[in-house]
C-alpha cells in the first residue's frame, strides 16, 4: 500500500470516532450475552456470542444485544433465530453516563416491551414467561458488563447496584427496581421459563 491509501484510511477511522455517545473500538472483539433462547422444553437463558468493534470500557454496552437477533444452527443444520426477546418486539439496552458509563455506583438498564403484541402468547410462549426471562438475561449481561473506566480519575469503576426499568407496560412494573449486585446472589435467579 502507499502512504496516500494509508493517510485516507486513517481519515476514514478518526471521523467514523467523532460520535459523543460512542466511539469504535479499532479491532473486533466477542460479546457475550445472555438471551431467551426458545426451544421446545421453553425459555432457557443462554450464552450467544457477537463479534463487534466495541468499547468494552462502558458499563452495560452490550445489553442492547439481549433483544437482538441470533443466528443459531438447529439440528437440521438452518442457521436460525430462536432468541424469544426479538420475536416478541423487546427490546433491551442501557441509559448511559458519559463520564464513566454509571450513575454513581448504580448501572441504568432498561426493557422495552411496548412494541410487543397484546396477547397473552407471542410465537407459542407466555407473554409473561417471555418478558420474565427477557429480565433475568438482562441482568445477567449487566452483572458481566458491570466494569468500566473513569477517565477524570483514570480508574476502574464497578457498579454495585443495577437500576432495572420496564419500560412500555405497567403490567411488568413489578420485575423493575432498583437492585444490590450482591444481594440478587447468582445469577440467574432462574434459568428457565415455560
């Protein structure tokens, strides 16, 4: 390559880096997250791998992956989605805070459910079961990602207490709250929902 390929392609990266909210990561890196995985037994959460150019120095970044589309190989060998979340319209994520990715020591997650049907089952699972499990994968993934850096203080931050909102429904309001890491014990809670 010549040195003027190489000066356009260093271009090309520093402008795709002038986000405030984001900033790309310059190689790719796996993400784990837990996602409600459908299979015939019910809703089991489970661990789906992604492959992203991400910041793992934000606090919760990949908890917008919970209610994303998989691709996992069924017997047959047909790459499928079978994550419950996205079938259902859920979606997932986290507020965050730009100094250090927290809110003091608290990490804001969120769940979405306002763009699920109204029914009480969404692709042969119960809407509750569903959401429930949507939860627990969130705060699953928000217990992983719970690590950031402050770069006022040049340090490691953690968040000890994880701010849980359901957004979309008051019928779900009862699974938000404000939560102790340690006190939630290991999670998940439960990892399996019918």
């Amino acid at each position: 390559m010549t040195p003027r390929v190489l000066s356009g392609i260093a271009v090309i990266l520093l402008a795709g880096t002038t986000s405030p909210k984001k900033t790309l990561a310059t190689s790719e890196t796996t993400v784990e997250v837990a996602q409600p995985i459908a299979v015939e037994e019910g809703l089991f959460v489970s661990t789906v791998t992604y492959v992203r150019h991400a910041d793992s120095s934000i606090p919760g970044g990949s908890v917008g992956l919970v209610s994303e589309p998989n691709c996992v190989l069924d017997d047959l060998g047909k790459s499928v989605n079978r994550n419950a979340a996205s079938h259902a319209g859920i979606k997932t994520g986290s507020d965050y805070n730009p100094s250090t990715g927290l809110f003091g020591d608290t990490l804001a997650v969120w769940v979405d459910v306002s763009a699920m049907p109204d029914t009480s089952v969404i692709n042969g699972w119960s809407t509750k079961a569903t959401v429930a499990a949507t939860v627990e994968c969130v705060l699953l993934t928000a217990w992983w990602t719970r690590f950031g850096w402050d770069p006022a203080t040049r340090k490691a931050v953690e968040a000890q207490y994880v701010r849980l909102e359901v957004r979309g429904s008051q019928s779900y309001a009862s699974l938000a709250g404000v939560f102790s890491f340690a006190a939630l014990g290991k999670l998940p809670r439960r990892s399996h929902f019918h």
